[in-house]
C-alpha cells in the first residue's frame, strides 16, 4: 500500500518512511501541501499522513483542498500543538484519525493499519451492495406469465417512492424478493434493508426490536438499544407477517407511518425516522379487520399500493423455466456441471400442484441436484414423483393416506385448490399425531420447512 507523508520537517518525514517500510509500506514524503495536492491529481494513493502546522498551506488547508478537488482519501492528521478543538475539526473536514507528536512507532504503524482495516471493510461493504444491487434487481425475477409481467411492471412504477407497500400472498410466492426488488431497484438502494418477522419474535419484545429501548425501560433493559425503524434510516423495512403484530403494537406502527416518528420502550420523547415500510403478508387482512384483529386504519395506511402474488399453481407456464434457473444456481453452489431436465421431469414438476410454491420448487430441485447421480434429472430424483415417475398422491412417510380424489366430499366445485388444502391439511393433523406433537419432526416427516409448517397450523387451525 502506497501512503503519502506531508511534513516540513526533513527527520519527520525520514522517521515515518523508515517505520511504514519496515512494515511493508511504501511511503512517498513531501515536505509541503501543495506538492502534496499536484502528487495526488497524478497519482494514486491509499494513506495520507499530513502534518498541521506547516508554512504556506497548513493541514486544515489541506483539507478543505481535498475536498474541494474531489480528492477524496483517508487521511491521518499529525500535530505537536493540537488540541482536542483541533481534532475536532479535521474530522470536521474529513479526516479519518488524529495522532499528537510526539508518538512511538506502535501508535503510528497501529492507527495505519486500522486505516487499512476500514478500507477493507468498505470495500467489501460497497462489494455485497453491488451484489444485492444486481441479485434483487426486479428484471432478475423471471416470468413469463402475464400477471406476473404486470406486478413486475408496478413494482418498478413504485421503487422510486417512500409510499407503503402490502404485499399479499401465499407462503413460499416471494413476498421478500418483491420487497428487496421495491427496495433495490429504487432512490432508496445504497440505505439499508432490515427484515423482520412479525410472527417469529414473542410479543413482548416485538416492540423493542422495532423501536428499540432506553436503559432501564425494564428488568433486562442494562443499555439503551436502538430499534429495526432507526437501522433502517433512510432506507426500508420489511415487515413479514405484518398480520400478525399485537393490537397494542398496531396503534404505535401506525403513528410511525402518520407521523414518521417512532418512541423507544421507556422514553419520553419521540424520535424523527425517515424510512419506507413495505409489509407482506398470506393473512386476509380484511377478515382480520372483520374479526377484530387488525386495524382498519392501519391496513389502509399500509395498503397504499397492493401487490398480489399468485401462487405457483396459477403460474404454469413459469415452472420450466424456473427450475433451469434453480439447476444453474445449484450448479454454481455446489461446483457441478449443470444438469439437464428430462421430459419426463419437466412433464412431473408440471403436473404437481405446488402448494410450497416456488420455495417449494427451489428445495426439490436443490434435492435433485444432489441426489441424481447422472448428467440429467430424472423423475425419479423428484421427491414429488412416485414409483411409477408419473405425478402422485401425496403421503406422510409411514402414515396411510385417509385423504385422495376417492374420498373427498362430493361437491358441485371442483376446486383444485380447496383439495390441496384439506389433504394438507388432514396430513399434517396425523404427522402431528404420529410425532405426538413434535413440529421438527413432524416437518421433516412432511418434507417441509420447520416455518412453513408453523404457518399451516396456524392457517388450518391447528
């Protein structure tokens, strides 16, 4: 790493290049500011270490000259005659570190290397922003489904706003990466994106995740703790399973989308937050507001803008060319070749109702993928598939099935969806029975994720 030491004083400038070679520097010395500024508009360099008092242009000089010139660096300022008011404005100014002469070489050579650390950390901060900038871009959602290029098309109408956002949708239909598109493909991309899960956190510390807590709020409150709404400034939260907040934390979301201030647990005062909320969830929330279990002002206050994911069942024509994507981004994880999709298989994964949805689709082809020992997916690498490799009856492994077309009720409505859901749920009621109640188990029984299988039971009355 290339550093540039600005100091009239000629042992100065010689100590400090022989203590950041010995480091495996390579400094370059100066003995005023303005040689310094021409230097710097021809050439490149990581550090600068600059002296305060100097003739002519002195440090804080500098500084603003830097500033001026878009000559933007991490610079140390040196001084034997500081004071803390001095320090004070060279960070003003843009300075990155203060250090009072006389210093050992440790002090130099350690606020150095902490420069060099937050360099990293910023690169690779500004690294993982590009990558979230391009993964979560709305064109990377495919479709070809014509309500889907609709949704897509008001998703990029919107990003650009701080209005609300209620997504609404069946579990695993990509509710969040609706919601990081709304955030990434907008003003709001380079500020932060926080997530949180309405329905996984108790609600007794809901609230202070989400406005966070002055010390001594309360028993375990040792120090004041800054809430999800004040991380998220300037940018967007999301919160999943908005229907599920508690009334009494419905009243306090809802004076932060009025009034666009929030109060920590314990404070007195209220607090300004600049953020955008975008809520999702696979709740009516109209028949909550029915029931009297959701806020009719709050659901209008979030319901600015609605978006309605339909589910993968309705969404046919995308099956094929989701699970080539899903091949591609196993193959890429796992350093295998990628696999082809037989006809067969495609003719299985098109034949299933899908009621995990994409979520759903993304784990059997992760699992065929790892599973499929030859260079094409097979149906009998598809968990979805039956020994014969055409569409099956689901089951729970070791329990009969009670529920198939034979046995469901007569009925003038054949809906296909309304069959899925009363043999999902009569399944899960006797994995939960055979596991007496144990819901890891009972999810690995069903072949589903431990949430998913939290949702349902809630869903389903379980």
């Amino acid at each position: 790493m290339r550093i540039l030491i600005i100091d009239d004083e000629d042992s100065m400038r010689h100590m400090l290049s022989v203590i950041l070679k010995r480091e495996g520097y390579e400094p370059v010395s100066v003995a005023d500011a303005g040689r310094a500024l021409d230097l710097l508009e021809a050439d490149d360099f990581d550090f600068i270490l600059c002296d305060i008092r100097m003739p002519g242009m002195d440090g804080l000089a500098f500084l603003k000259a830097l500033k001026d010139r878009g000559l933007a660096r991490t610079v140390i300022m040196m001084s034997a005659y500081g004071t803390f008011d001095t320090a004070i404005e060279c960070m003003k100014l843009g300075a990155y570190d203060y250090i009072s002469k006389p210093f050992k070489a440790d002090e130099i050579v350690l606020t150095v290397k902490k420069a060099e650390e937050r360099e990293k950390l910023k690169r690779e901060n500004q690294r993982l922003k590009a990558e979230a900038l391009e993964e979560y871009d709305f064109t990377n959602i495919y479709t070809e489904d014509g309500k889907m290029i609709s949704i897509l098309g008001l998703v990029k109408k919107v990003a650009d706003y701080s209005t609300s956002v209620l997504i609404l949708g069946e579990s695993g239909t990509g509710k969040e990466l609706v919601a990081r598109a709304i955030h990434y493909g907008g003003a709001r991309a380079q500020k932060p994106f926080v997530t949180v899960n309405c329905g996984a956190i108790p609600g007794a510390l809901l609230e202070s995740e989400l406005f966070g807590h002055v010390k001594g709020a309360f028993t375990d409150a040792h120090r004041t703790k800054t809430g999800l709404f004040q991380e998220a400034e300037c940018g967007t939260i999301f919160l999943d399973e908005v229907g599920e907040l508690p009334m009494e934390l419905q009243v306090k979301l809802l004076r932060a989308l009025q009034e666009g201030e929030i109060r920590k647990v314990g404070d007195t005062k209220p607090v300004k937050v600049d953020v955008r909320v975008v809520a999702a969830t696979l709740k009516d929330l109209k028949e909550e507001i029915r029931k009297g279990s959701f806020r009719e002002d709050l659901y209008y206050r979030l319901n600015v803008i609605e978006i309605k994911l339909p589910p993968l069942s309705e969404r046919p024509v995308d099956i094929r060319g989701l699970a080539l994507r899903f091949v591609e981004k196993y193959s890429r994880k796992f350093g295998k070749p990628p696999k082809r999709v037989s006809e067969e298989a495609f003719a299985v994964l098109e034949g299933y109702g899908w009621p995990g949805n994409i979520r759903e689709l993304e784990n059997v082809i992760e699992r065929a993928m790892i599973l499929e020992e030859t260079d094409t997916i097979r149906p009998k690498s598809l968990p979805i598939a039956g020994p014969d490799a055409g569409p099956r009856t689901t089951t729970v492994a070791g329990v009969a099935p009670s529920v198939s077309t034979a046995t469901l009720p007569a009925t003038e409505e054949l809906s296909i969806k309304r069959a899925q859901e009363a043999m999902e749920r009569d399944l899960i009621r006797r994995a939960l029975e055979k596991t007496r109640n144990n819901k890891t188990k009972a999810a690995e029984i069903l072949e589903i994720s431990h949430r998913a299988l939290l949702y349902k039971i809630k869903n389903y009355g379980l």
